[in-house]
C-alpha cells in the first residue's frame, strides 16, 4: 500500500507500533525486557527495532506526531548494539 493512500486509522496504528519499538528497546538498554535472553539475542532485537523506527521514519504520510522518542531510541539503540 502507498503511503500517499494511509487512512488516518493505518498512520495512527503505525505510530503505536513505533512506540512498541521504542519500548522494547528502551526496557532491553534498561534491563527490564527479555532478560532472559542472551547479549547477542538482545542486541539482534534492538537492531532490528531500530532498522523498523528507521524505515517507519522515512515514510512522509506523518504530519504532526512527535517523534522525539523514536530518534532517541535509534540513538540509543544504535549505542547499545555497538557495545
């Protein structure tokens, strides 16, 4: 589906699911999710969290949602997959 054909429900929906991403990283950097996974198995999440907040960035359907907390948990996730 095009971006340029996004309802308002599918935008609202997508943006939830970058908080979900933005969570999940953030309760891995924390130490408050999947703790009972190994560093390598934690830092495959975080990366491929961070590689869905990138490409969910890129899309230009977004009009006035904040996405502060998505830049900073690519930032911060990006720090912890380096490690």
């Amino acid at each position: 589906m095009s971006d340029e054909i996004r309802t308002a429900q599918e935008i609202a929906q997508d943006y939830t699911a970058m908080g979900h991403s933005v969570d999940l990283i953030n309760g891995i950097i924390d130490s408050s999710k999947m703790t009972d996974k190994t560093d390598e198995d934690k830092k495959e999440c975080v990366k491929r969290n961070v590689e869905h907040l990138e490409f969910m960035l890129s899309k230009e359907y977004w009009t006035n949602q904040d996405m502060t907390s998505a830049h900073l948990a690519i930032t911060s996730g990006k720090s912890y997959t380096t490690e």
